[in-house]
C-alpha cells in the first residue's frame, strides 16, 4: 500500500512539471532577420497584416492568407483581397493605425513602398520588413519565400515552388544567350523610361541573361527617360514593355498605341513582332518581387522567346 501511495505521489508530481514545461515554453517561437532588424514571433500567426504586395504575392504561392491588408489595386492571383470582406488598414503608403491596432494582429509584414512605417507599427505588433534588393532580386526574393515558409510552416511548399524556379530560370537563360539583344521601357503619360542592368528592372539582364541593347542606362529608380528616337537608334531585337498607367488604373495613351509610330516601325523588333507587352501587375506593382509574380514573369518571357506569345 505504501509504495503504491508513493508511486501515484511521483505520478502526480511528474504531471505537474509537465502540465508547467508546457504553459512556459511557447510552441513555437522564431527569431526572423530583416531589411530593419530582429523581430521575435511567438507561435505560427493567426492574424496578419500585410502592407507589402510582394509577400502578399509570395504569401498566396505558398498558400497563406493575410487576415488584413491596405487599399490597392487587386487583380489576377491577388484579386480576392479586393473583396470588402477582408479589413482594410489604410493605404500601401499611409497606414491607419488604429484600423491595424483594433484588430490588434499577430504579425505585421511592410516592406518597399511601406517600409518607411516600420517604426510606427512595430509599437503595435511583432512587425518584419521584407523589402527586397533590387540589384540581388532572386536572391532577395528566395531568402523572402524562406522566411516566410518558416514563420507559416510551409518549408516544403516553398522548397517545391523555388526549385520549380530555378528550373524555369536555368531554361529561361540558355534560351536568351541566343535571342538578341533587348531593351525594357516602361510608359506612363504619353512618356517613355528606360531600364537597363542594375536598375530596379535589371532581372532581365542580370538573372535571366537577356543581352542589354543598352548598357549604360541611368539605374535610378525612375530609369531614363527616352525618345522614340532613342529607342530607333539602340534598334533592339527585342523591346520589353511595361505599360504602367494600365498596371494603376490611370487612364491615358495604351503602351500599345503609343508605340505605333513611325521611328518604332524601323525597328528590328517592330519588324520581327518582337515586342513584349510584360504583366504590368506583376513588373510594376510588384516589382518581381513576389514568388508567383517571378514565376509568371519566368514563364511570360520563355513564351515570347519561343514565338508563342
């Protein structure tokens, strides 16, 4: 009788430290790195809030959902999030505060456009700044997919989709080596910017190995504004185009009518139907930076350089 008192006394006292170990140590706690520093996340978060389209973008590959996000031009993969179900919480670059706060989320994701409010709604909730870097895009957006794989528990989902990509890039460049030289313009108000490597469009270049028609283009992030005639004299083989009043909703002159011009007919690539109207959604508004938007933007390009588009 006593040693059975005795061994349902350890029994007892066993379930108390365990029942204690499990109250004090969180499930699961993640240190992430980040463009503004270190941020602690206790537990996979419930609610988040999101004001940065290209993890937005990266979030929907990996099939995570944001609880919350800003107004914003929703469309193709991200169109769900136009829906007036889901909370709005300012703009991509004016957040409302208190709009985030009542709802008072697990994890705030900024990065880009919104990083600047970093600091303000760090106060508010575990906050983690993905802006990526324009002139290590594909790096910036693996390491991005990664963490945010790890914060979500989606670590084979992402090693899935980013072998995909790496797959479609390897194709992508043996393909461009032989394709000519390109140019990418972007065109908004009846006026035309030019991009060439290490500008905020660069990826062309610098990671899926189109030849630059032009080399020395200025890498400022509004690129260098250009002539008809500009784009005559450079004579690519290839012209990419970004039309960005279409990518916002602003009306104005088509990227299509706009180039129908005479100087743009003597072009090589006029001549050889070479010109490739890019997704504006996924180059401008998510600056590639997302890992669907990558993808689709991999496969558009290996399309057109094969004759299908």
């Amino acid at each position: 009788m006593q040693f059975c008192k005795s061994q349902a006394r350890r029994g007892l006292l066993t379930g108390i430290l365990v029942v204690a170990a499990s109250v004090a140590l969180p499930l699961h706690a993640l240190t992430v790195d980040h463009a503004s520093g270190k941020t602690t996340i206790e537990g996979e978060p419930k609610k988040t809030v999101v004001f940065d389209l290209a993890s937005l973008d990266t979030m929907h590959a990996l099939g995570i959902e944001a609880f919350a996000v800003p107004e914003a031009k929703y469309i193709n993969q991200l169109a769900a999030y136009a829906e007036k179900s889901v909370p709005k919480v300012g703009s991509l670059f004016e957040p409302s505060y208190e709009a985030v706060n009542a709802l008072s989320p697990d994890l705030i994701i900024v990065g880009g456009r919104s990083a600047p409010k970093y600091a303000e709604l760090s106060k508010l909730a575990p906050t983690i700044d993905l802006t990526v870097n324009a002139k290590d895009l594909l790096a910036s957006v693996k390491r991005n997919t990664l963490t945010l794989a790890d914060i979500f528990n989606k670590q084979d989902k992402a090693k899935e989709q980013l072998g995909r990509l790496d797959q479609s890039i390897a194709a992508l460049k043996q393909k461009a080596g032989n394709a000519g030289s390109g140019l990418i313009i972007l065109t908004t108000g009846g006026k035309v910017s030019a991009y060439g490597p290490g500008s905020r469009f660069g990826i062309l270049h610098d990671t899926f190995g189109i030849p630059a028609a032009a080399p020395d283009l200025s890498t400022s992030n509004h690129g260098q504004a250009v002539s008809f005639e500009f784009i005559y004299k450079t004579d690519p083989q290839w012209l990419f185009v970004i039309d960005r009043d279409g990518a916002i909703g602003r009306e104005g002159v088509a990227a299509g009518k706009l180039l129908d011009n005479e100087l743009i007919h003597k072009t090589t690539a006029w001549k050889k139907k070479q010109i490739v109207y890019l997704n504006a959604m996924d180059w401008y508004l998510l600056g590639s930076a997302g890992l669907t938007a990558m993808q689709q933007n991999v496969d558009q390009l290996s399309k057109a350089l094969d004759g299908k588009q």
